[in-house]
C-alpha cells in the first residue's frame, strides 16, 4: 500500500436523502484528506484530488462546467424524463462498472428497470465472466465458482489454463503456491506466456496464443484413450458419454499437439494428473473466457471434469477469475439484462411476479433487454436516445472496431457518474461525481461467494456522493418513492428479496447439478462443440500474435490515475517481444517498429521481456498511448454477447 498525507477541504453531504433537501445542504464541513484510494492488486493506492471530479459538469454550449447539484439533477431528470416521454422507456439504456458494491449494483438495475421501465443494461462482467456464468449455469446449474480458496490450497493436482494469475490474481496465486509449498500439489499451468507460476509449476507447458480450445479437445480425448475414465459417473449417462466419444474421434492427438506447439506426452501427462489425483481443480481465466469461443471452452472444461468424476467431489471443480473485484456480485444482483437478482432468469414468470410485486412496478415485458454490444448497435442507429453510464468508460475500454464513439455521437443525451473525467465522460452532456470504494460503505462478493464488508475509510472529496446515494435521488425524482438512507437499508431490502446471500464471509457451498445437462439434448450440443475447425493458412497469416493483458500494478484503467503505481509501472509506450525475435528483425530495445494488424497499423518502440514467447508480442491493457486496442478486431459470442478483443495476428517490422 502507497499512501501519502495532504490536507485540503472537503464537503461530506448527510442530509435525509430526498429530492428535496439533499442537492442543497453542503453540511459537516471537515479537514481530511485531499485525494482518494482507488482499489489495486494488494489494497488501496492514494490519488492527489486533482484527479478528480468534485462537482457536478453540465455541457453549456461545447463545454462542460462546473454546475451545482440542483441545477445539474434538474436538467439530467428533465431530459430523461422527455426522452422516454417522446420515445418510449427503449430508448433509455445503462451501463455500469463491476467495481461498485453489490447494493449500488442491485440499485442500478432496480433504477433501470423499475425507474425508466427499461430492460436495456449491462455491466462489465460482460467482458467475459458471464461466459463463465452462462456456462456453468447450463452445464452444473450454479452461476460462479464451486470451490473456496481452502480447497485451492488443499488441491493434489492444480490445472491453470490460460491465466498469468501472479499478474492478474495475486492473492489467489499464494493460495496456488501455497498448495505447492504445503501439499506438494501438481501444478499444471497451460499458457502461451512463460508466466511467474510456470516457473514455479511441476508441470509448465507452453503453447501458441490462441489455442488453449484445441489443447482442451486434446485433453478430452487423451482422457478418453488412456482410459482414465470414472465409470461410476460415466455409467450413469450411457448416452451422453458415447456421445462425447463419438464427438473426439476426429481429434488427432498428434494434430493438437502440432497445432499449439507442445507434445503429446503433455497432453497426456495433464489429462493423467487431473484424472487421478484425489481433489482436483480446473482454474481457468482471461485467456478462456475472455477470448473467442469462451462460453464453449468452458463447457469442454466441464466435460473433462465429468468424465474423470471429479464434478461435485470434495474440493474438485472447474473455477474461474475475474478482473474486477465485484463481477460475481454485478451478476448476482441482476446486472444483465437475461437475469433477475439471484440470478433469476429475466423471462421466469414466477421470478418476475416476485420482483413485480416487491418494487410495486410492472416490469419490461419478457424477452425484452438488451446487452452491452447491443447497447452500442442501437446508439448508433438511433434506437437508443439516452445513456446511463456509471463507473464504465466503453470509449476507452473496447477497440475502434466496436465504434464506440459513433455510438456515443448518436445519443441525444450521455450521463456519465464517475470519479474522474474519462475518455468516456469528456462526450458526456453531464458528469456526476461518484465516490470511489474507499469512500463509502458496501458489500463485494468473491469467487468464493463470500460477502464481504467495505467501509468508509476516509471523507468523500469535493462534492462527491456515493453511486447508491445519486441513484436513489434520480428515482425519486422520476416518481419512485424510495426510502433509502444508507446502504445498510439496501442491504436490507436485498436480504429480503435473495435470503442467506448475505452470508457473514463464510463462502457459500454450491453443489453442481449435471444430471438434467446430460439427459435432455447433450447429444447434440457437444457434437457442436467439438467440431473440427478449419486448417489454418499459414500463408495467409501474418506470422506474430499480438496479446494485450493486465500487469501486476494495475487494475482496469482506474489505477493508471495512481502517481505511486505510475511511478512503479509507467505507460513506456512500448511494445513487448521475446528477445530473440528482436534480434532476428535486428531491433534493439527503444527502437521503433510498424506493428500492422488486419484493422491497420501504428508505430512504436519495442523492448525485450524474456516472458513473452517467441512470434508474440504484448502491450498491457490498461493504456491507451498509443491506442494498439484499436488494432483489434472483436468477436462477439453467439450464446453470451460476450465481446472478446484480446488477441490479433500482426505483422512487426522496423519502421
């Protein structure tokens, strides 16, 4: 933690929250501390205040200015209001950040749907948790991970498939090492970087970028020819496991492993491993479920862990990470617009009748809703007038590819709610200042499904309020008679609604439900699953593969407004390659290169990182100088909507 002092004033509101008085009382006038902490890897980073955004912005002509929160709620409230008045409440969306608490998450998709009576939101756990979500839900009939951290740390045999969790994960990553150190765990790690944990992993197997799906067809069919079957679990579903035999016979060991660069002997030393070691653990993460094929990827994994019987044994299961700290809860709390809080499907009848009746409202019709990529599709065509945007900063988020900025251009009106002017917030006709998480007082929910509490730590800056608080006075002005003084009120109504979910930070235990899956139409999906794909034209390919991921430093974009973690990990503006590719092109660190990709190209220096395989490169996700995201070209999953735009193939040579 990086944490420095400096003094300046701030203005905390407390006043009853209504309509009425709150946009008007500057009350408890304090000295505190001038910045913010934003949540990082290892805790919380200090951010100088003039990073911020302290009062409420109203675009008057080209500009935004400084407005007082009366004026600024009065003009946002009325130009809704006339937007859905004009054009229907469809014409109305929102978005919103996984980085807020679960009760401001719960919050937004009540305001959505029970406020301006639109189905049309989404949160960041699009990027790729909910194709863990969906699959898991189809597959086992549980939304997040089955195992705790305690079972991570017990495991005998560990399989990390496409995660460079030391960068991404840390604190689960000690659980990984734990596991090693302690219990002498086998650890598999499958990635096409040589990552911190390969180094330290019984088993490192490198592979190309791009086919951890072909690897875990290899592993499916290895399993089936060694015989490492549990014929106890596969007995009982005579139909769905020749199914799954029948949809692998064209799987070539030989040819997998040629196509991802390792050896048959690795795809069977993992599938032996996995197979028959006592408590085993599939972890999975960004370079599954956040690249093209994820939700189906996921499901492959699920059919490795039902033919080994490891499903629903103790301290065995398929898990998943997220980047943001609260994805699980953005889910739980019916961020999406497929489900309800709980996770309840948006179109079960039972559940909206129970949702209807609590918030005394009639919900958008069923089948209505749209996601975030559909979002963006309708600003740009006029469909979408009006954008609610909290904490997101799609502009600065998804590539060129995904026009962004068309979209954005389109809307007759863009509410931005966040702590800082993004990229996203400068095209904004009005920008709310929003606490960060230090600032306030919640709930996260973890991969474990524990529920845990964070508190205010320190005096909101400026005139900042809390996510919950704007939303509840937004609503009220709308004609909803919300009640809502702190967040412990909307914990309260969430208990109500969703009973145990606030659990006291004890994990929640799942038990996976397979057997409705494999009786009714399993046939017919994993033949589709593992159909064989296309030969690659090696020819036609551009011979490097272009990866942008996280970095230890840093979470998301937010952290990039830290001094003390810019100072640890600055933006170098250059593009990461394996040593020995530089010396091949003849480049030398800092020299400049046209890196050229399908959607164009730009120039930029390089520099050597011996963790980058060779015929890869990298650039870290969280700069946008120079925009290489923009290089990308995105792929939307057919089943989850999820985008993914983390992988290309390019061309480098010396400019």
């Amino acid at each position: 933690m990086y944490l420095e002092t400096k003094d300046a004033e701030v203005v905390r509101v407390t006043s009853p929250l209504s309509w009425k008085n709150k946009w008007g009382d500057r009350a408890d006038t304090a000295k505190g501390h001038g910045g913010l902490c934003v949540r990082g890897r290892f805790g919380f980073e200090y951010i100088d205040s003039a990073a911020r955004v302290k009062q409420p912005l109203l675009r008057k002509g080209n500009q935004l200015v400084e407005t007082p929160w009366l004026e600024t709620m009065h003009q946002v409230v009325e130009r809704f209001s006339e937007i859905r008045r004009k054009h229907g409440p469809d014409a109305i969306a929102g978005l919103i950040t996984a980085r807020c608490t679960n009760e401001e998450l719960y919050l937004f998709q009540k305001l959505m749907r029970a406020g301006f009576r639109t189905n049309h939101l989404d949160s960041s756990a699009r990027y790729g948790h909910l194709n863990f979500v969906h699959a898991s839900r189809h597959a086992l009939g549980i939304g997040r991970s089955p195992n705790d951290w305690e079972d991570l740390t017990k495991a005998k045999a560990i399989v990390l498939i496409g995660s460079n969790i030391t960068e991404t994960n840390p604190l689960t990553a000690m659980r990984i090492k734990e596991a090693i150190r302690v219990y002498h765990a086998q650890v598999v790690v499958i990635d096409s970087a040589i990552t911190n944990m390969a180094k330290l992993a019984s088993h490192p197997v490198l592979i190309k970028p791009g086919t951890e799906g072909l690897v875990i067809d290899g592993l499916v069919k290895a399993t089936l020819e060694l015989g490492l079957i549990d014929e106890d679990t596969t007995r009982k579903h005579p139909k769905a496991f020749e199914a799954l035999k029948a949809a692998v016979a064209h799987v070539s060991l030989e040819q997998v492993a040629a196509h991802a660069g390792m050896s048959v002997e690795d795809l069977k030393g993992t599938a032996a491993i996995f197979a028959e070691a006592s408590r085993s653990i599939i972890l999975c993460a960004e370079g599954i479920v956040r690249q093209p094929d994820g939700y189906q990827n996921v499901l492959k994994l699920i059919d490795l862990a039902w033919v080994t019987g490891k499903l629903g044994q103790p301290g065995c299961g398929v898990n998943t990470l997220t980047e943001e700290p609260n994805e699980q809860g953005a889910v739980d709390m019916g961020a999406a617009p497929e489900f309800l809080p709980g996770q309840a499907s948006f179109d079960d009848q039972v559940a909206r009748d129970r949702f209807a009746k609590a918030w005394d409202v009639t919900l958008p019709a069923a089948g209505s809703g749209a996601n975030l990529v559909e979002i963006l599709k309708r600003c740009k065509s006029g469909q979408i007038r009006a954008l609610y945007v909290i904490g997101e900063n799609p502009l600065a988020t998804l590539p060129a590819s995904m026009e962004v900025r068309a979209a954005l251009d389109r809307l007759e009106l863009l509410i931005v709610q966040d702590p800082f002017l993004t990229e996203t917030a400068r095209m904004a006709h009005a920008v709310l200042p929003a606490c960060t998480s230090a600032e306030k007082d919640g709930t996260f929910t973890n991969l474990e499904g524990r529920v845990l509490r964070v508190r205010e730590a320190m005096d909101p800056v400026g005139e900042s309020l809390p996510d919950w608080h704007i939303m509840t006075a937004m609503a009220n002005a709308l004609g909803c008679q919300w009640e809502y003084e702190s967040s412990n009120d909307i914990q309260a109504e969430i208990m109500k609604l969703l009973p145990g979910y606030y659990n006291l930070g004890q994990p929640r235990k799942v038990v996976p439900m397979v057997e409705h899956y494999l009786s009714n139409g399993y046939a017919a999906e994993v033949a589709e699953r593992y159909r064989a794909s296309a030969p690659i034209d090696s020819k036609n390919q551009r011979p490097f593969t272009l990866l942008m991921g996280q970095i230890l430093y840093h979470s998301g974009k937010m952290s990039t407004e830290a001094p003390g973690l810019i100072k640890i990990a600055p933006n170098t503006g250059r593009l990461r390659m394996n040593p020995h590719d530089m010396e091949r092109l003849a480049v030398g660190e800092g020299t400049t290169v046209r890196l050229t990709s399908d959607r164009g190209s730009m120039q930029l220096a390089v520099q050597p990182d011996q963790s980058i395989a060779p015929q890869t490169c990298f650039f870290p996700e969280h700069f946008n100088e120079p925009p290489v995201k923009d290089l990308m070209a995105a792929q939307v999953d057919p089943t989850t909507g999820v985008p993914s735009f983390k992988r290309t193939r390019v061309t480098i040579e010396k400019a």
